[in-house]
C-alpha cells in the first residue's frame, strides 16, 4: 500500500512539473497534465488513507487483547 501510495505521488509530482512547464507552447495539454496531476493525487491520498486504516487494523487486536486483561483484572481484584 505505502508503495502504490509513493509511486501515484511521483507521477502526480511529474505530472505538475511538466503542466507547469507546458503552459507557455500547448494551453490545452497542460489542461490534460492538470487533470491528471489532480487524478493521480487524489488516487495517492486515498490510497494513503486506506494504509492508515489498515495499519491501525492492525494493531487493534493487540489493544482489545490489553482491554481485556484489564477488565478481566478489575474485576477479579474486586472479586474479594
């Protein structure tokens, strides 16, 4: 995911140099880079969130597993 989300940045990095750089020869492709620059970095941030989300995924079985053991000794300590 983190090199789909590094790759999509790039393009969209190369994409915007070259629009910046067309404009003065040919209006209309750097409309088209434009679009794609915008394309490109829309895929790259929801690819990131999606990385986000996953890795916290991750990690959540470990946190209700400490959750549990928490409650599970709240309540056997209180058990007296």
């Amino acid at each position: 995911m983190f090199g789909a989300t590094v790759t999509f940045t790039v393009l969209a990095i190369c994409t915007a140099v070259a629009g910046f750089f067309t404009w003065e020869r040919n209006k209309g492709l750097s409309f088209l880079l434009g679009g794609a620059t915008i394309v490109l970095s829309s895929i790259a941030l929801i690819l990131a969130f999606v990385g986000a989300v996953v890795g916290f995924l991750k990690f959540l079985p470990i946190l209700l597993l400490l959750v549990g053991c928490y409650i599970l000794y709240r309540r056997l300590g209180s058990a007296r």
